[in-house]
C-alpha cells in the first residue's frame, strides 16, 4: 500500500497501523529540502523491532524519523520478519511518547523506562504508582522521563497528562518552595523542583496512592531524582 500527502508525518502512518498483527515494513520518503531520505520500520505483532534511517539504526533512527513529514510511505506485508533485530519497543509505547512531545516540542527525546535502577528502586515500595522527569517554563511543557508500574500502564496517558497539568499549575509556587503536594479521589501527587536552567525547570513528580506515608515519598524522590540524574538508559 502507498500513502502520500502534505502534513503527514511518520508516527502518523505507524498510528494507522497499530492494531495489525502481521509482520509489516515501512518505507516512509523523508522530505528534507534539497534531498529526500529514506526510513524503514519493521514491526512484528505490535512490536517495533528494527528501524532503519541514513546511517542510524534502532532507537535513535526511530526517535529522528518519527516526527519527519513526509512524502510518501510504502506499507509492506511480509510472510516473516526479517532476522536482524535491533530494539523492541511495543508500538503503543511509541505513540505514548510521541504524543507528549508533540504537544510541546519538536524534538523526540523522552525515556520511558521500565528496568534499571529507576524500575528497582519504585518495585521496592508499595502503593507507589508512577514516577516522572517534567521540563516546564511558562511557553511550554516536556515529558522527559517517565516510569509506570506494570499494574497502571493502561492509565499512564491519564497519569502523564496529569503529572504535566499539576507542574504547569504549580510553577508560581514552586517560585517559593522548592516542593508540594496534591491529593485527588485517593491519588498523591509529590512534587519537587529538582533543577533550573534560564527559564526551564524541572520537576520530579511521584505519584502514589494516599496510604503510602509522606516521609516514604520524599525518602524514594530523592532516590529517583539520583538515579534518573545518572542514568544514561535509553528507552
């Protein structure tokens, strides 16, 4: 199948696809000006498991190509995926992401990490649901990072959109203290100011259930903000 059109970008032809189980490979026409440029992605039973972009492959090459518009995209069906594998993202993961920065930026370069430390230090407590890195000024707002126990994923578009509501409502006040929190239908929200440059700031946001202890949120915040200051994870 081929697409083409003005305004339509990759994450766009990967949307419309999302619900196909068969293997698949696209071929999306890159318009950069003077030089068109290729991108392939392979998706395998709502995995992403290969991308292809110039010179990149994998993670990076589909971060480059997701927000491109482009000319025309070929949809391939495929009797079986190919052997070489070089990541494996679940397409809705893809969409999740994309979503949040395109409201605010142009740039692809939120994490969502599920294993590592930000993963084991968030497993060792109990009723603690998510945790995310907010990069806010008052002309924008971006998801940097974010993690969602297992047991919340089909609620982490609600939560993410959440945690970015509260940070961009608290910006005056954390003008005057570095931390606060909200409470809403059982859910905590902990918010603390965790760096500054020019007029960005950025924010740890923990979000939880009302019966985990204040004094535990601020022991794991601390933890989390470390950890996700040092780790050079990729999603």
């Amino acid at each position: 199948m081929e697409a083409s059109g003005n305004g339509i970008y990759t994450i766009d032809i990967i949307q419309s696809l999302q619900m196909a189980d068969e293997p698949l490979s696209i071929v999306v026409v890159v318009d950069e000006g003077e030089k068109d440029r290729i991108g392939r992605i392979y998706i395998d039973g709502r995995n992403i498991y290969h991308v292809e972009f110039e010179n990149l492959e994998g993670t990076i090459a589909l971060k480059r190509l997701l927000d491109k518009p482009i000319k025309k995209a070929y949809i391939v069906r495929m009797d079986r995926p190919i052997s070489y594998r070089t990541m494996n993202v679940e397409v809705d993961e893809a969409l999740f992401l994309a979503t949040f920065d395109r409201k605010s930026t142009g740039d692809f370069h939120t994490r969502f990490i599920y294993l590592d430390r930000v993963a084991q230090e968030m497993d060792k407590e109990e009723g603690v649901i998510a945790f995310f890195i907010v990069n806010a000024s008052d002309k924008s707002d971006v998801l940097e990072m974010a993690y969602v126990k297992n047991g919340y994923m089909e609620s982490r578009i609600k939560l993410g959109t959440r945690a970015m509501d509260i940070v961009r409502r608290g910006l005056k006040l954390a003008e005057e203290c570095n931390s606060f929190v909200c409470e809403k239908n059982g859910i905590v929200y902990y918010v603390k100011k965790v760096g500054q440059e020019g007029d960005v700031m950025r924010f740890g946001v923990l979000i939880g259930l009302s019966i985990v202890p204040m004094d535990v949120m601020k022991l794991l915040m601390e933890r989390l903000v470390n950890v996700a200051d040092t780790d050079d994870v990729d999603w």
